[in-house]
C-alpha cells in the first residue's frame, strides 16, 4: 500500500487555492475568447474583451479573477490502494486556510444564522470518494455564492420527463438573470436522490467546457438545453445578445421508479478550477 | 491610466461622470449608458447595511453622511502590500434590497452593484431621484486597477465587508435605472420577446 503523509496534502492544496484565484484554466479561456467572437451584441462583445483582459491581468500581477474567492469546495478522489499518514480531513482544511490567508484571498465563509466569519474560509465543503488505484486525485473548484445563490432543486414527477427537465433548467437560468454573472456554466444532476442529484450537479461543473457527455442522448440533451437558454436569455451580463451560457454538463445517475430528481447549480464566468493528483 | 492599454475605444466612448454628482447630471443619464465614474464613492454589503439600518432604527448616528453620494456594493479582496485594494467587482445587489429604501430616505443618489433590483427599489429610487448601475462582474482584478485610494470608515470587525471610502478613476458602469422610470435590463428583455 502507497504512503502519502497528510503534509503533502496540505501542501497541494494550498497550492491549489491560490492558484485557482488568479489563474483561470484554459477551458474558460478558450471559451470565453470563442463567445467573444461569435457574439452579436456590441456591448456584450465589449464586456467579454474586458473579462479576457481582466484573467491576463489576474494572471500576470496574481490579482484574484474575482474578489469573491468563494468558499472552497474540494473533491478528493482516493484510490483504494493509499494510506494517509496524519488525519486527511484536517490536512486538507489546513491547506486551504494557509491558502486564503498567504495568497490574500477573501474570506468569506461564515456562521449560517449568526453570520460571523470564521476568518480563516474554512471549513471547506469536501467531497470524499473512493477509486481504484494508488493515487490521490484532488479538485478544487472555490465557488462564488452570486451563481450559487441562483442554483435551484426539484423533484418531478417522471411524467414530465425530458421537457419537463428542459423547462426547470431553462427556466432556473432565466430566472437568474443577470445575479450570477453570465455567461454561466449550467451544472445539471439528473436522478438519484434530493441530495446525489445536487452533487452530481456539481460534480458536472468540473467536467472540461468543450467535453460533450459520454453518453450520446444526455450529449443531445446538453445541446438542446444551450441552444434554448442562448436564444432566450439575457446574455453577457443581462445586456443581450446570444451569450447566455457557455456550456451545459449533465451528469445523470439511476433513481427510484417514482422520481425525476433535477438540479441545477450555476457556475459564474469566473470558473475556477484546479487540479492536481499525488 | 492603465485600463486604457487594454480598450483605448471602449473607454473613450465612455460619459465621464464626477462622483459625488454635480447639480443635474443625474437627469441626463439614461438607462443602458456607459459611463465613466471619477472621484469618491462609499463602499458596503450584506452585514455593512444590517449595521446601517439598525443604527437608523435605533435613532443612532451614522458613520457616514450619506447625502448625494454613490454606495458601491463590494467586498474586495485583501490588498497584497503596495496595492491599494485587492480584487473588487460589484457583488449582485438584490440582497441589499431590504436595506436600501432607508438609505435612499437619507439622501443617497447612487447604488452601483450587479443585477437587478426589486419592484420596491426601484419605486423607492424613482421617488428618490436616485439611479442604479452596474459594473462588471468577475472583473475584480481588472476594476481595482480604476481605484486610487482605499480608507477604512467603519465596521472594521466586519473584515471583507467593513464600510470603505474608494477614490476611483474611470470606473466602468453601465446606468441601468435612471430618474426617469426606465430599467435596462427590462429593455434588454422586451427587445428579445419582440424580436
């Protein structure tokens, strides 16, 4: 069995906060440059520019991409054939408190009812999985709680199958209007249950932009879904023109014969992510 | 200025527009305008109007006179030393919704955010004369490049979301309701359902 002392873990992932604060991968780069090109409202075009000006500033000068860092949501995929010395969940929550404070990035996260800051953006929300093999996969996605605020939930019925799917996405993007900083980056989760159907529409924003789902009617699905929202909706910023999303990722699991769990969990333009595996 | 090395075109066509506002500028602005905000302007979020609106209710004295001036909604990043700021776009404004009427009653002018604001502010700013406008958001790296001086007013143990004086230099805004009755953003939504 593989040793990896919890060190190195809390070394990789203070690593990962603050570069994913000011460096934006080059799947959001890519398709901020490509919506850009293909937008039809002057304006939204100027402000796409000034988004793709503001991630080399980010870059270049190691300013965050946006002052809300978010609060950092961690995915930790431990292949079965690893042991941790040290205690993982602490390593990881240490990583990403040196993190916020070394890299000055903005703590955000507080108490739910008496909203005072903890000070030190922890904890974290970590998701634990288990996989084959000896290594340890970790992703860190800090979300910005303007798109997740505009993220909704619901259980259908599966009478209303695939349009009634359409239609909450649809209509949870429309809603959002210009609150969460579009172009957004639409996290879908199909089944399972109320809460594997959040997860998974999570999960789906760290799926790379450009990469369809594997399978093919979901892929279909994704498409549909990005044309409706982009021919409706308010574009870059609420401002107009064809730009609405950039991309829709569906992530489906099976569930019980009577429910259409569907969640949909908005991720700003500003989609940092970061990943590394030890 | 260094925004201007990136849109040189964009940023000329801007209106530049002196803040606090002179006398009758507020009546030429119309929604769906871009502009450009020089001079001084107040800072505050969430937890900064909590404070605000129980200081008024309890007959308290404000930390700041709120009077003509613009109210920034945004809670930057620290500022890494020789910065004057961290990071700081517009946060979306509609949870300041149940705090602004009061400040409106006050006598503030502006509001600056993201996104929309609710039927009862935009009522209570048409009675106010007051606008709203909204700046880029998830430009925070590119934005604290218009800001030249960050000032600590109040609520210091409120960290992100103490109140700040900012000293700005072309800020980029877009006028989204204007004296006038008019909203942006719902004119954008007219033309789609119309076309």
């Amino acid at each position: 069995m593989r040793e990896i002392d919890a060190v190195n873990i809390t070394t990789a992932v203070k690593k990962l906060a603050i570069e994913a604060a000011t460096d934006l991968e080059p799947d959001i780069l890519d398709a901020l440059v490509a919506a850009r090109d293909r937008e039809t409202s002057e304006l939204a075009k100027n402000i796409l520019e000034l988004l793709i000006n503001n991630a080399d500033i980010a870059s270049r000068e190691k300013i965050p991409v946006c002052q809300d860092t978010g609060v950092g949501v961690v995915f930790v995929d431990i292949g079965q054939e690893v042991h941790v010395t040290g205690n993982l969940y602490d390593a990881i929550q240490e990583g990403v408190r040196a993190g916020y404070q070394e890299g000055y990035l903005r703590k955000s996260v507080c108490d739910p009812l008496l909203r005072v800051n903890t000070a030190t953006n922890t904890p974290a929300i970590i998701h634990f999985d288990i996989v084959s093999g000896d290594d340890i996969k970790i992703s860190f996605l800090p979300k910005g709680c303007g798109s997740e605020n505009m993220s909704k939930l619901t259980m259908l019925p599966p009478s209303a199958g695939t349009a009634g799917v359409i239609g909450f996405v649809a209509d949870t993007v429309f809603a959002a209007g210009s609150n969460p900083c579009p172009p957004v980056i639409v996290g879908v989760g199909i089944g399972g249950t109320f809460e594997k159907a959040a997860f998974l529409a999570k999960r789906a924003l760290l799926r790379p932009l450009g990469i369809a789902s594997a399978r093919d009617d979901v892929a279909e699905l994704e498409k549909r879904l990005l044309s409706v929202i982009n021919e409706k909706g308010q574009g870059v910023h609420g401002f107009g023109g064809n730009n609405t999303a950039l991309a829709v990722h569906i992530e489906t699991y099976p569930t019980h014969i009577a429910s259409l769990p569907v969640a949909v969990n908005i991720q700003c333009h500003a989609h940092r992510h970061k990943e590394s595996t030890l | 200025m260094s925004l201007l090395r990136y849109r040189p075109d964009f940023f000329d066509s801007l209106k530049e527009v002196k803040v606090p506002f002179e006398e009758g500028v507020l009546e030429d602005l119309h929604a769906g305008q871009l502009v450009s905000l020089t001079g001084s302007l107040y800072t505050g979020r969430d937890q900064t109007h909590r404070r605000l609106c129980e200081l008024i209710e309890s007959g308290r004295d404000l930390p700041v006179d709120f009077h003509d001036q613009l109210l920034y909604y945004v809670g930057p990043s620290p500022a890494k030393p020789g910065q004057v700021i961290g990071a700081a776009g517009p946060t979306t404004s509609y949870r300041m919704d149940a705090y602004t009427p009061q400040l409106l009653d006050l006598g503030l002018k502006a509001t600056l955010g993201k996104g929309q604001r609710s039927e009862q502010v935009r009522e209570a700013m048409l009675k106010a004369g007051a606008v709203y406008l909204a700046s880029i958001g998830g430009a925070g790296a590119l934005l604290s490049k218009c800001i030249t001086q960050c000032d600590l007013v109040a609520f210091e143990d409120a960290g992100p979301e103490a109140l700040f004086r900012l000293e700005v230099e072309s800020f980029p805004a877009v006028v989204i309701n204007d004296i006038h009755g008019r909203d942006y953003y719902q004119i954008v939504r007219d033309k789609r359902k119309s076309a």
